[in-house]
C-alpha cells in the first residue's frame, strides 16, 4: 500500500504515517473500519434511538483513519440533529468505497 494525497474522502498518507508505516496494521485498521462501517449504517436513521451515540463513534473512528470531511459532518450532525444523518450516510459509503479501492491496489 502507498499513500495518496488527501485530495479523497480519507488521508491515507496521515493514516500510514501515524501507523509507522506498518502496512498489515494499516490494513487491519482500514478492514475494521469497513466492517464496522456496515454496523454504523443501519443506526444511521433517525428512527433510531441511538443514532446520536453511533455518529459520535464514526467522528472518533473517522478522524482515526484520516477521513477527516466525515468527521467533520458527524460533529455537524451532532449539532444540527437526524436532518443531518443523510449526509452522514453518504460520507460513510464514500469513505468505505476509498478505502476497497485502496485496499484493492495493496
């Protein structure tokens, strides 16, 4: 794996650098946050009570891998209630699709 530019939806260069440039732990981190991705996203309604608590957690683990835009709509989402949760949800899907593509070119 090497690292692009930030010009995507997640920093990989951050991410590799934080990680030492360990690229099994950089991948094991990308492949967690994929799972969890598809986790998240079924809480992410606002008909669920728990959506506030899961966007939280999607902040936290989205600034960890470099996805700083979707870390920035969830603490949005946070302020602004479930009208932003679409948003969200989006960003989500866009952070996971990098993140397959990345992997894919490994």
């Amino acid at each position: 794996m090497t690292a692009q530019g930030t010009d995507g939806e997640v920093d990989f260069a951050y991410l590799e650098g934080y990680m030492a440039g360990d690229r099994q732990v950089v991948g094991e981190v990308l492949s967690l946050f994929r799972q969890q991705a598809q986790a998240w996203a079924g809480s992410l309604d606002p008909g669920d009570p728990g959506w506030r608590d899961v966007v939280h957690t999607i902040k936290g683990a989205a600034r960890g891998v470099g996805a700083r835009r979707l870390g920035d709509l969830c603490t949005q989402a946070e302020a602004q209630g479930a009208e932003g949760l679409p948003v969200v949800r989006a960003a989500l899907e866009a952070v996971v699709a990098e993140i397959a593509a990345y992997q894919a070119r490994a």
